[in-house]
C-alpha cells in the first residue's frame, strides 16, 4: 500500500513537473518545475531502494544525496545567472530610453 502510495506520488510530481516545463513561459516557473521532477526521480530511487528483499542498499541513498547536493548547487547557479540576465536586460532598456531610440528593428 505505502509502495504504490510513493510510486503515484513520484509520478505525479515528475508529471506536474514535466507539464509545467512544457507550457511555463517563464524561466524561473521552468527551474522550479525542473527542480520538481528531480524530487520526483529522488523519490524514486528511495523507493526502489527501499524494495530490496536483502536490505536496505547504501548505493541509490548516496546516489540521491549526491543529486541533491547537485541539484541544490545548479539551481543557485542558475537563479543567479537569472538575476544577472535580467539585471542586464533592464540596463540596455534603460540606456536605450535614454538615447532617444526605440528597442527593436528600423
């Protein structure tokens, strides 16, 4: 019961993610679905690493902890090459007003 309740949550979550990485148009709203289909896939792995008949295997736990300390790492990276695109973007607005010009072809 508690192994089919945890594969339909991963699934559901991998689902949502995936749904949301399709239709957001917006970069931020798409790193956090991705974000949610790597719990999704942890979830997993937990899961069939629980399944074991011999006992608990130590490889897909150190598998999942490694993915989470990579994913919490480029999730930081990519947030702050957000906030540096956009920080970019809006100075080129700015000196583009400026000037007296519109953005955008003659």
């Amino acid at each position: 019961m508690t192994v089919m309740l945890y594969a339909t949550t991963a699934a559901t979550l991998f689902a949502l993610g995936l749904y949301a990485v399709l239709v957001r148009t917006g970069l931020i709203h798409r790193l956090l679905a991705a974000n949610v289909m790597a719990t999704a896939v942890f979830l997993f792995l937990i899961l069939v690493s629980a399944e074991n008949p011999e006992g608990v295997d130590a490889i897909p736990q150190a598998m999942v902890l490694t993915g989470i300390v990579i994913a919490v790492s480029l999730t930081a990276f990519a947030l702050a090459l957000l906030r540096y695109l956009q920080a970019a973007d809006d100075e080129e607005d700015q000196t583009g007003s400026q000037d007296g010009r519109q953005n955008g072809p003659d």
